[in-house]
C-alpha cells in the first residue's frame, strides 16, 4: 500500500491499525530517563497529602505538575 493511500484511509477515520507493525512503534521524546531528585521532608508530606487525597502515586503528582509548569513556560 502507498503511503499517500495509507494517509487518505486514515483522514477518512478508517481503522487502519491492520497495516501498522506497532511492535516496532516508538513515541518520539516519550522515552523515560530515571532522574534522582531531593526533596525536603514537608514537600514529600505534601504531595503525599495530595497524591492520597487524587487517589494516585506521588510520581504522578510529580510528573503532571512538572509538565504543567513546563507547558505554561514553553507556551
């Protein structure tokens, strides 16, 4: 199949997840680095707080907060 082909089903909203190989599927700039951060006692006790309080892990606290501040200065 061409690509031009490929692209015209998918503007038309056709499931073309039959010619995808998404095994070898990668995300661009969504790989994960494992970085090390200190925090003083009282920010750890806060965002538990909040974490417990949303129902999720405190590095999703960390995570969406980051990218929030992220988005605003970029924008």
């Amino acid at each position: 199949m061409k690509a031009k082909d490929l692209d015209k089903m998918f503007d038309e909203g056709k499931d073309i997840s039959k010619y995808l190989d998404l095994t070898k599927a990668i995300r661009p700039e969504q790989e994960q680095k494992r970085v090390n951060v200190d925090f003083p006692i009282w920010m750890i006790h806060s965002l538990d707080k909040e974490a417990k309080r949303l129902g999720v892990p405190r590095q999703s606290i960390i995570k969406i907060w980051i990218a929030e501040r992220l988005e605003k200065e970029l924008a």
